[in-house]
C-alpha cells in the first residue's frame, strides 16, 4: 500500500505531536506515525491527563486535520522520500516530501550480576508497567540509577501504593539536586511533596549510591546496594534501574542525518544535514518536555513554510540548551559503574553473551563477528551503548552497523511479494530464538 | 484514574484473566507468572524497557509470533502465548 504525505512525523511523544499540530494548522497533508498503542511518547503515557500540558496537547491532536498512523513501527528508508512501515501484518510505504524525525529517547542499561532476572527493570521500564495495569501496591521497590526520572517515578509508585524501600542515586548529592528541581515545574513544591510522601511510607535516599547485584533464581528476591565502602542488602519485589536517557538514533543514523557527540545534528530550524529532513526532542539533546514541545513547534512550522513563526520560538531554543549541557554534566556516570559486571555477567540480553567473552575484543565489530554480540532482536540497542560505557567503544562505530530493517520485520514487509503465512512468520534482521 | 466503564477477558498460556481496559498485553503476563521468556541459554526474564526496545517481552499474541507485548493492549478474546 503506498501513501503521500507533504509532511510525515515519526513518533508522537511530545515532540513529535508539537510538529504535528503546529504543521496542522497549514494547508499540508500530514501523517504522524507512532509504534504505542497511544500518543504521548513513553513521558506521557496513560495515565498523564492530569498534566495540564499534556491534556492541552492531546486536546489540539485531537483538533488537528492529520493522518494518525497509530500502532505502525518504522523500520526502513528503502529510497529518499519513503519510509516502510508495519502494523501486525500489514505493511505501507509512506511517500513524504518533508520528514520530521521525533524518536524520542531510551533508558541507558548498565550490567551487574543478576540485571537479567525477572523483575529487574528500568526505571522508565517499571513505570510503564503500572501504568499499563501491572498492580504494585504493596510492593517492596528499589530504584536506582541517574537522572530526574528516578525521583518522578518514585513519586508516582509510591502514589499507588508501592513501598519505595531505597532510591540510589549514583550522582554525589551536590551535583543532582539542583538539576532536579530545575527539571520540575514547580520544584519546591513538588519536591517537598515528593519527599512527604515517601518519608512517611519509609522511603530511604541515598546519593553516590547503586546496586551491585541482584539476587534471587526465577525471579528477583533482594538486591546489595553499595554507598562508599559499605554494602548491604535490600529485600524487594522489583528493582527500577536505569541510567539516564539516551537518543533513539537509528532511524535518523540510518537516513544519514549528521550525528555529533551522540546527537542529531540541527540548525536554528531544526533541519537535519539531510535535505527536507528535520530532527526534534530527545534525539538532538536529553533536555526534558518543554525543550520537546518548542522543537517539534518550530520543526512543524519549518516544515510546513512558516518560517518566521519556526525562527520566533527557534530563539526560545537556545535557552534550553544552556539546561541540555547542565542535565549532561549532572548525570555523568561515576566509572567505579564500569567494574559491576563480572566475567560471567552477561551484556548482551538477545544472545547471552557475557562481559567475559565481549572484553577480550578490541571493538564492537570484533565482538559483534566473533559473539553475535548485538545481532539479536534488539539489535545492539541494549548492550551497544553498555559496551560504549564499559569498554570506551566508540558510538559512531557502534552505530555505523546500523542497517534496515532498523527494528525486526516480516519478510512480507521488506517487498517479498508471494511469500507464505507460515514462512512470512520467520523475521529478518536478525536470528530469533 | 476513573473507574473502568467495563473490563476485558482473555487468556495467557490458556489461564483466564479479567483486566481493566488499558492494560498492556505484558502486565496482564505479569499477572500470572514474573517471566515473559526463556533466553537463548534457558534463563527466565522478563521485561526491562517498557517501551518496544529490548523485546524481552515479545510472545505469540492472536497466532502472531515474536510481538511486543508491552506495545499492544489487552482485548476482548485475545489469546497470549509466551515461550
């Protein structure tokens, strides 16, 4: 099935919707695709209608003359101007004049012993699992990791009624406070109220602080968290772990948009080194919802020949990237985190390959072709930036084995025209179980 | 979050479940058992991303093989086969 739109936006986060409305209110034919089951990216997911933002957001969407490719993963670029998309089955090809790439961004991973048991998660990880029905009242929890998102889910578990038996920061004290109350609207406020409410359900804080195993044997039974030189351990029932955020840059690295230091590249309108390309939010920088919202809004308008509007906020812009540079520094990771993982930790989760057998390598293509390493379904996007960490790999070579289908299609989806149900099941881009 | 105007039936590794609507095809699996699959060694795990990256949760969902299960919702009849 094949599609033309004037202008196509993937991934409806915040971002990506910002695009959306703004590059709505033109005369264009838009389409935003979106591989949840739901708009508002992974920040806000069911349960976000109270945020006013994000109700006044959704509100707009919901006004918003657009084609809403709900469900559907974007996993190619076979030609400039097209990207192949798949929903269950089905797949189209959608024909675009203008891109605009909103990717949002992922939890970064880090191994220790024990990290793969059951009911280990991500912080993030976790947090989407009760908001997709998962019941947690009662609980025991363990959070750890960097980052705001640690002190923002703690807060919304203990609201359902989890019991936050410790939350670790890795981050020294004097470097994380301030980016955190920074980050929040109204810090004060919402930081003594955060704090209240975990106090009084016997919520412990310790910064410099982390994991360095988990244990149990079909599941998670207690994690050892270790500050300074003291070790101990914690019983819980889940153990939210991730450290900060990290672009989802496949999609724009497989389209050939300039990447710096781990980012896209953009200028003041948030266009891509790719003609007609456009990148906003997570991707061009870690910094947060309203720096999302004020990308996609100019990327939007760009797009769609509203310059002078797209360079008005463009001078917002550069505000919020003074706070990217700080939120970076806040969350440096201690390098005491790369000596958790033991020989027989594994690091990659798809073809259980342990740090062992990855160290003796001397890059990621070396480990990639002697282990599988990273060839699994997840495509390295797990244990690709945990060896970038553990072993200084570097990321450009990391991502230059990026290729289509950036997420594991059907066979039937990559234009094998006449294959059979039972064949078309098998998926490509890598081996599966 | 308002109560559920009505809830949805369906069936994981053929135990019956009764969800709220809403519900992610990988919480109602959490709901029976901590693991969503056994790794290419024979190891349990479960999710770690949430959000259609790490594909620990992928399962057989309505005879569709390899599906995120944390990107798909619960419905009516729907029928969920892990590893």
């Amino acid at each position: 099935m094949r599609e033309h739109f004037d202008i196509l936006i993937v991934g409806a986060g915040p971002a990506g919707i910002a695009a959306a409305v703004s590059a709505g209110t033109s005369r264009e034919r838009v389409a935003l695709v979106d591989d949840n089951p739901a708009p508002g990216g992974q920040i806000w997911r069911n349960g976000s209608m109270k945020d006013t933002a994000a109700h006044s957001w959704f509100a707009k969407l919901d006004t918003t003359s657009l084609t809403r490719l709900q469900g559907w993963q974007a996993f190619d670029c076979p030609e400039p101007g097209v990207l192949r998309a798949e929903f269950r089955s089905e797949c189209r090809e959608l024909h675009f004049d203008r891109l605009i790439l909103a990717t949002g961004a992922r939890e970064r991973f880090l191994p220790f012993p024990g990290w793969t048991l059951p009911n280990v998660m991500g912080v993030g990880g976790l947090d989407s699992m009760v908001r997709g029905g998962l019941p947690i009242a009662g609980k025991r929890v363990v959070i750890a990791g960097t980052g705001p998102l640690l002190l923002a889910v703690a807060a919304h578990l203990a609201r359902r009624g989890a019991k936050i038996v410790a939350l670790c920061e890795q981050a020294p004290l004097r470097r994380f406070v301030p980016f955190t109350a920074h980050l929040l609207r109204e810090p004060a406020k919402l930081l003594q109220g955060i704090t209240c409410v975990m106090a009084a359900r016997g919520t412990r804080f310790y910064t410099g602080c982390w994991p360095v195993a988990a244990h149990g044997t079909e599941r998670l039974e207690s994690v050892t968290l270790q500050q300074n030189e003291r070790q101990w351990a914690e019983r819980c029932d889940y153990l939210a772990c991730g450290f900060h955020l990290l672009p989802n840059l496949e999609l724009p690295a497989l389209l050939g948009c300039h990447i710096e230091e781990g980012f896209v590249v953009t200028d003041r309108l948030q266009r891509t080194s790719v003609a007609d390309v456009f990148c906003a939010g997570e991707p061009t920088g870690i910094g947060g919802v309203e720096r999302a919202l004020l990308e996609g809004q100019i990327a939007g308008w760009a797009a769609a020949g509203n310059i002078q509007k797209a360079a008005r906020q463009a001078r917002r812009r550069m505000r919020a990237l003074s706070f990217v540079r700080a939120l970076k520094a806040a969350t440096a990771l201690n390098s005491q985190l790369k000596e958790l993982a033991s020989d027989l930790t594994l690091v990659c989760r798809c073809e259980d390959i342990s740090f062992g057998e990855l160290h003796k390598h001397a890059c990621w293509r070396d480990a990639k072709l002697h282990t599988r390493c990273g060839m699994g379904p997840c495509q390295g996007r797990i244990c690709g930036t945990a060896a970038e960490f553990l072993f200084g790999w570097d990321s450009a070579s990391i991502r230059s084995s990026i290729r289509p289908p950036v997420f594991p299609a059907l066979i039937s989806s990559l234009g094998h025209s006449g294959v059979s149900e039972r064949e078309s099941e098998s998926l490509t881009g890598r081996n599966i179980d | 979050m308002p109560e559920p105007a009505h809830s949805i039936n369906l069936k994981v590794n053929g135990v019956s479940l009764t969800v709220a609507p809403g519900t992610t095809v990988v919480a109602a699996i959490l709901m029976t058992r901590a693991h969503t699959r056994r790794s290419v060694t024979g190891e349990p795990r479960g999710p770690l991303c949430g959000m259609g990256i790490c594909f620990e949760c992928r399962a057989r969902i309505d005879g569709r093989a390899h599906q995120r299960s944390c990107e798909i919702l619960c419905a009516e009849g729907m029928e969920v086969h892990t590893q």
